[in-house]
C-alpha cells in the first residue's frame, strides 16, 4: 500500500503536457546538454533529498538545480509551462520514482541519456500506516488503515515492478548510502573526465551516513517505548532499520482528520506502548497532532521527512536535521 501524499490523478494528466520549474542557488539550469555552466555538469535534481547527493558527490564539478523550491511539499509541486526544454537539456537528471507522478511523466519525455531512478539503486520495501519491527519477529505490521483504504487506491502511483512501495528510502541512512554509491558510480559514467573526485566525495558521504546510522542505533538502542505516533507515515524504512514502531494517524494524507475509530485506536495504543508524542511535520498543518495529542494528553513534535529545507527546518542539510530527528526520537521514545 502506498504510504504517501500523492498528486491527484487529474492534476497528473495536465501536468504531463506542461513544463517543469526548475530552482537553482546557482541559477537555471545552463541547457547546454554537453557540460553546463562554467564546463561543469549541468545536473537536474527532482527534490531535495536528490539535491543533496548530487550536490555532496558532485562537488565542484557539477551544477545542480532543482525542480521543487525550498518550502514545496514534494508531492504537490505543480507543474508550470515553458520549461520542459530546460530539462531536456540536462547532462544528468537525478529523481526518485513513485514521489511525484507528474515529474516522473515529464522525466521520462525529456529523454536525457544519464538519467537516474534512485529507486533502482537500493531494495524497495512495502509499508503500511503502521509499520517497524514486532518483538520476537522483525516484521512490519499494518494497523488503522481502513478508513484510507479508498485514498490508498485512488493514488496509487507506486513505482513500476514495485506496487505499494514506499519511496521515503533516504530517511534510512543505511538505505540512502547505497543510493549514494549509485549515485556516485553513475556519475563516474556521465563524467569520467572528474571519475576520481566523484569517487572520492562518494567514499566522504558514506562515511559521513555510516556514522550518522552509528548514531541512531545507539542512541534508540535503550527505550522506554519503541512505538511513536506520527501524521505523515514516512518513517517505515527508519522504524524498520532501528526496531521501532511506526504509527500513522491517518494513513497517505498528514492533514487529513483521523476518524474517530482511527483515534481511539490510537488512544489504546498510546496507553497500552507508553506512547508520550505525537509527531507533526515541517511542510505541513500540525492541526491533526495538536488535536490528537490534546485529546490523548500527549505533547507533540516535528520529525522533519527531510523532503525539503526551509528557514524552518532544524538544521541546514540532510544530517544536521537527521541529527534533530534523533534528539526528537530519543525524548519521546525515553532513551536511556
């Protein structure tokens, strides 16, 4: 089952005719095909966690752009006119497929010769509302979905191969390092010219998400609970990598309302695993946890899904903010 806000189907259907906005710190993408700006690698990213693996592999030798702007929830970015030639133009396009639909359709008709699915470089898994590890079994489990059983069937756009998969892989550092040495190899092939600084940079990255997936299995090794509460049920892979459970409120849709068998549900499971959070995210409403979380008597947080940075978010990159999720985790879960 898909686990994600999807684009509606209607808005996919119009977008597949329309261009693509692209934002970049250094500007537009060059539209040169054949080195980018300055001779550098001209490299389309579709969101931030792409963005910053071209950008941390890529280093000097390459300039990236990015089709959703800071503060964008991923899987509603809207596609605009006149920009679709830009991306063709790419040297090298970096996305991961099953995020957004519309980007995928509009990838797929740029027809750029280097163009790479991060969902090719690393094991998809399917996860439910409720997912992470059962004692005794290190199964996923799947509770409270019923209520978005409909939803979970409108949008299910998942990647080809791979029904229901869960895209959200870069919030399992493990996961996301060996997209990184994809990523970097991949790169090698579009450049070989700058192969070893490629090589290199990978080889930084993987020790730096190494130490980070050190950290969190530390650091949530001793808990009081191993269940959280969350609206936007992208964490199966980080539930899953460090025994934790996962709990949705409402399944695909965080500012969706849970219904109310769905929030005594959640009420139960609460009591029952010592549950003192309910998590919310950055680049959506906290109107449902607040609401949940009054009615449980719980508090809440953010556990950021690292789809974007904004002035909002609890550091400037991918690692300082995975850092905040670990600190938001440990206080909530009692880490001893």
């Amino acid at each position: 089952m898909n686990v994600r806000r999807l684009i509606p189907t209607t808005a996919v259907a119009g977008a597949v005719t329309l261009g693509l906005v692209t934002l970049s710190a250094c500007g537009e993408p060059s539209g040169s095909g054949s080195g980018g700006t300055d001779g550098k690698l001209s490299v389309v990213a579709s969101f931030y966690p792409m963005q910053y693996l071209a950008e941390q592999i890529g280093g000097d030798h390459v300039s990236v752009s990015t089709l959703t702007k800071p503060g964008v929830e991923p899987h509603d970015l809207e596609l605009k006119p006149r920009q679709i030639g830009e991306l063709g133009d790419a040297d090298y396009i970096l996305y991961l497929k099953g995020i957004q639909p519309a980007v995928d359709d509009a990838i797929a008709q740029a027809g750029v010769k280097n163009t790479v699915d991060a969902a090719t470089l690393t094991a998809m898994e399917e996860h439910g509302t409720s997912t992470g590890h059962e004692e005794g079994g290190h199964e996923a489990h799947d509770h409270g979905h019923e209520e978005g059983a409909a939803e979970h069937e409108q949008h299910d756009h998942a990647h080809e191969g791979e029904a229901g998969a869960d895209p959200h892989i870069w919030l399992d550092p493990v996961k996301y390092a060996e997209v990184a040495k994809g990523v970097g190899a991949s790169l090698e092939k579009a450049d070989p010219d700058n192969a070893a600084a490629y090589r290199k940079n990978t080889d930084a990255l993987v020790k730096k998400l190494t130490a980070l997936d050190t950290r969190f299995e530390t650091g949530l090794k001793n808990t009081t609970t191993r269940t959280f509460i969350t609206t936007h049920s992208a964490f199966g892979y980080l539930a899953e990598r460090y025994h934790l459970d996962q709990e949705g409120i409402s399944g695909v849709d965080p500012e969706s309302e849970p219904s109310p068998a769905r929030v005594k549900q959640l009420q139960a499971t609460a009591k029952k695993d010592k549950v003192s959070t309910v998590f919310f995210e950055t680049l959506a409403s906290d109107r449902t946890a607040k609401t949940l979380a009054k009615d449980t008597g719980l508090r809440t947080d953010v556990l950021d899904p690292l789809e974007g940075i904004t002035d909002k978010s609890r550091g400037a990159d991918y690692i300082e903010v995975m850092e905040a999720n670990l600190t938001a985790l440990k206080k909530a879960l009692g880490a001893k």
